[in-house]
C-alpha cells in the first residue's frame, strides 16, 4: 500500500515538473531559424548557440533584441533568459543584430559572414531612412548593393528594367527629384557598370566603407535634458557620447570621447558621467524614462569596452581569425585571378574562332563571286565567237556577191560592142555595177575587219577565264588554310598555383596602402559628378530639415570625421561647461 501511494505521488510531481527546454525563434537579417534553448541557459548561451549555427566568430558585435512596451531592449548576458523581461509568447522571438559598430570596417570585420550582415543591416537602415543618406551617395550605395545581388554588370543579361523590382533607394530620395524610375536605373546602371571584377564581398565592403562615413550611421539616439532643463538628444556610438540639438542628428554640439570618461552611473532618471580629468566636474543630464537609462547604459559600457580593446594588442582568438582570413582573402583573389586569366583566355580564344569563321564566310563569299565571273566570262567567250563566225559567213557571202558582180561587168562589156545605144546604156549600167561592186568590196572589207576584231575579243575572253579559273585555284587554296576543327581545350587554358603568385599578391596588397588616397578622392569625384548631373533636376521644395543641414555642412567642408576631431580640440572641462549651458 505504500509502495503504491509512492509512485502515485512520484507521477503527479512529474506531471507539475517544468520542462526543461523552450522553442525560440530567431529573426536574421536574412532569414528566421528556430532553436531550443534550455531553462537554465543565460543570455550569453543563447547568443553562442546562434552565433555556432551562422558560423560566426565576432560575436562581441552582435546581440539579440526583443520590444518592450514603446522600447526595445537586449537581451543581458549573464542573466538568465527566463528571468528577464522578455515577450511571454510562443515561440520567444529575438532579433538577431548588430549592437555595437566598429569604427572602421575594413580593419574590424575579419568574416564575410559578419560583414554581410553589417551590410544588409545598414543597408536597411538607409532604405528606412534611419541613417540620413544624400542622394548622390544612394546612387552610389544602390549600384554597389546592386553589384553584390547580380555580379559583374552584363549589358547582354541586365537589360533595361532588370532593377524594377529592386528597392534601391530611399523614399525621401526619390521623391526630392522629378526623375523617373527609368532615369534612376540609368544612374544606378551607370554606377554599377564600372564596378566589374568585385567579388559580392568586396561589393558589400565597398558599400559599408562608404555609409560609415554617414552622420548618422552607427549612432543610437536617445532624448534628455540637461540641469537647465533644455530639451537635447544623447548619441552613443564607438567614438564616444555626443550632445545633439532635437532638430538636427547630423552635426553635434558636443562630444565626449571614450578615452576621457572614468564612470558612467544613474540613479532612477538621473545620469552621472565622470570625466577621466580629475579638475573636470561631474556632469549629469536627465532621460525620459528608466527602461531607457538601462539601454543607454547597456549601450555606453559595450562601447567604450570595444573602444578600449581596439587600442590593445588583439587577443590571441582574433589574431588567428584575421591571419586565417588574410589567407583565404589571398587565396580567393589568386583564384580569381587565374579565373580572370583563364576568362581572358576563353574570350581570346573564342574570338579567335569567330575571326576564322567570319574570314571562311568571307573566303567563300569571294569563291562564289569568282565562279560567276568565270561563268561569266564562258557564256561572253561563247557569245563572241558565235559572233565572230557569223561576220566570217557574211564576209563570204559579200566576197561572192562582188565576184558575180564583177563577172556580171564583163558580159556588159562584151555586150557593149553590140550597139552604141545599147553601148551607152551598158556604160550606164557598167558605171552602176562599178558603184555597186565598189560598194560590194568597201563592205566586205569592213566585215573583214569587223571578223578580226571580234577574234580580238574572243582571245581576251578567253585570257579573262584563265584569271577566273586561276583566281578560283587560289581562293581554293586559301581555303584549305582555315581548321576544320575549331574547339578548344581545357588543358591548354589551366595553371599552376605558384609561389609567384603569392610573391605578386603581397606586392599588390603594398600597394593597395599607396592608392587609399587616389581611391578616396576618386570617390569623392565620384560623389561629386552625381551631384552634379541631377542637381538640375531636384525639386528644392521638397527637402527636409536634414537635407538642408547636409547640404550647409557640404558648403562649408564640415563631415563627419572633421567636426569630431574639432569638437574634441578644447578641453573636456570647457565642453562640460558648454554642455551645460545648452
């Protein structure tokens, strides 16, 4: 009986047991997966679960977000995930993002899959109009996301409306000028045709190196007043805090890099920021709401981490990662280029083969031309000599008429003596016979002549069909020159992977570092010559605030990077000071 009552209570705390795992889906820049994720994991098991299914290794850029009433929040680390204030739907859905950026893209992102993901995220950023981006550098950005879906540019396969479909271009861009969609393909075609050669990779590089360079990429914005209780915005990105006016998100008023704050603290609404400048004074301002101090704090210790471990020597983890990608990159572009090589050769070869069948078309043409000349020449010999016979009949007949005409005058002679009358009227007709032989004999000698002229003829005739035939023999030969057989080997277009390959390479990756200039003010140019070609069309009316910010900080040589670094020139204490009263 006990032994009964034991195992009914066994059943009945297995059945209020908990399970031990949940389902959670996981939403991707490029696709959503489903996972399982035990009760008893922390934020950071979840995340590494992720990052292993994706094969991503830089994980420290990268954390899952969920919405929080009218916020979003991360997903902490060291937390347990049940234990924080996440959705309570099934499945549990996370955004799988970027949370931190870094500061140069091209010595930072080391894998092609953190870089693809970094590229459809700001990419979308853009098209969203989350990051304000001029219309030159759209177009710019547009053909170089365009090179990285399609490839090299191939008028024969990207005819036009082949980019219809595509949402290239942020709204507000399109809308601030009178152009069609066709003309914006054309610019973007334009653009896109003179990026041949780039792999989809070095497309998706070329398009982050640009936007970092964007006011508004990489920056996390969040509203606060300072003591005065004036109405400012707060940015966190990897260089440091900036103090924005509401109205304008491109250009601060402040800044406070990482490497000068010691402490970041808050107390309920109240932020507390400690300058590493011991004579500087504390400064503080005030958020709106307390879920936002979390995020902000979140935000500004992940940062300046990052910030502080870009200056060290890389941990041994990420020196690997970046000699193992430095390797793959070189052997990628080796491949390419013997690709390229190997293209070139096939392209040479079967132009080659085109050569040779356009001379053997043109060969034949002229085979045909000569056999109708020779025909020709046949059918005019024929003609000449049927000619030629029948002047020599004609000659004869006229010959004997003049013969009987002549035996005709000497019976008139002879009749003559009969009688005076008859005498004269036999002169009379002797005179007309005489006129008449004359004639007779003029004729036959012209016929004569016209005979030996038409014999002429007929031997040049005749010296024209030898050419023929002898033109004919030659083109005969010629084509005798032209292969039958005009397919191409592989085996003559393969290659050896060389030392000198590599050799080469490296020379190429030196001076890579000698053309970052050129290639800068190539893009520059670039940027320039867009602007110019649709500045005629652009509809001034339509611009919004920020549009005319970009454009007064475009006037004045101010960027990004410049008003930073000139920020940053005075003091933290004067900055304090100024931030104060703002």
């Amino acid at each position: 009986m006990a032994g009964v009552l034991a195992a009914k209570m066994g059943f009945n705390s297995l059945l209020r047991r908990q399970p031990k795992s949940f389902p959670v889906r996981i939403c991707t820049m490029e696709s959503d997966m489903q996972v399982t994720c035990e009760v008893r994991w922390k934020g950071k098991d979840l995340l590494d679960l992720v990052c292993r299914t994706l094969g991503l290794r830089e994980t420290w850029f990268f954390g899952l977000q969920y919405p929080i009433k009218d916020t979003v929040a991360w997903l902490k680390m060291e937390k347990k995930v049940l234990d924080q204030e996440i959705p309570r739907e099934e499945p549990i859905t996370f955004l799988f993002l970027s949370k931190f950026y870094p500061e140069n893209v091209e010595e930072e992102l080391v894998q092609d899959v953190t870089q693809h993901l970094f590229f459809l995220q700001v990419k979308k950023k853009i098209l969203e109009e989350e990051i304000h981006c001029p219309p030159e550098a759209s177009v710019l950005l547009a053909s170089y996301a365009v090179h990285a879906k399609y490839g090299d540019y191939n008028p024969a396969v990207h005819t036009p409306g082949f980019l219809s479909e595509e949402e290239l271009l942020p709204k507000r861009v399109i809308n601030l000028y009178q152009m069609t969609a066709e003309m914006w393909e054309d610019r973007i075609t334009a653009c896109y045709s003179e990026h041949r050669g780039r792999t989809r990779e070095e497309a998706e590089m070329e398009y982050l190196k640009i936007a970092q360079d964007l006011d508004m990429y990489g920056v996390n914005y969040f509203p606060i007043r300072n003591k005065k209780g004036t109405d400012l915005l707060l940015g966190v990105d990897a260089l440091g805090l900036h103090i924005y006016e509401p109205e304008n998100k491109l250009t601060p008023k402040c800044s406070f890099p990482w490497n000068e704050i010691r402490n970041i603290s808050y107390s309920d609404k109240e932020f507390t920021i400690k300058p590493l400048d011991k004579k500087t004074s504390v400064f503080k301002f005030n958020s709106s709401r307390l879920r936002v101090n979390k995020l902000v704090l979140q935000l500004c210790i992940g940062n300046h981490d990052l910030f502080m471990r870009r200056r060290r020597v890389d941990p041994l983890e990420v020196q690997q990662m970046k000699t193992q990608a430095r390797e793959e990159r070189a052997r990628k572009r080796v491949e390419r280029q013997l690709l390229q090589q190997e293209k070139r050769l096939r392209e040479e070869a079967e132009r080659a083969r085109d050569e040779l069948e356009r001379r053997l078309l043109q060969l034949q043409d002229e085979a045909h031309v000569a056999n109708e000349a020779l025909l020709r020449s046949e059918q005019t010999a024929d003609l000449l000599a049927e000619k030629a016979q029948i002047a020599e009949e004609e000659a004869k007949l006229l010959a004997q008429k003049a013969a009987e005409a002549e035996m005709e005058m000497q019976r008139i002679k002879v009749g003559a003596l009969r009688g005076q009358e008859e005498r004269r009227l036999m002169e009379q007709k002797m005179l007309e016979a005489e006129m008449l032989a004359l004639k007779m004999a003029e004729e036959s000698e012209r016929r004569a002549k016209e005979a030996e002229q038409l014999k002429l003829d007929l031997l040049g005739a005749r010296e024209s069909e030898q050419r023929a035939k002898h033109k004919l023999l030659e083109v005969t030969s010629r084509n005798d020159g032209v292969p039958a057989d005009l397919s191409f080997s592989r085996e003559n277009l393969s290659f050896d992977f060389k030392d000198t390959d590599m050799k080469r390479l490296s020379m190429e990756i030196e001076k890579e570092k000698v053309e970052y200039m050129e290639k800068s003010k190539h893009l520059q140019e670039q940027l320039n010559e867009l602007k110019t070609e649709i500045e005629s069309l652009k509809l001034k009316e339509r611009q919004t605030p920020l549009d005319l910010i970009h454009n007064q900080n475009a006037e004045q040589g101010t960027s990004k990077h410049s008003n930073f670094r000139k920020l940053t020139l005075q003091s933290t204490k004067t900055r304090v000071a100024f931030f104060e009263e703002l």
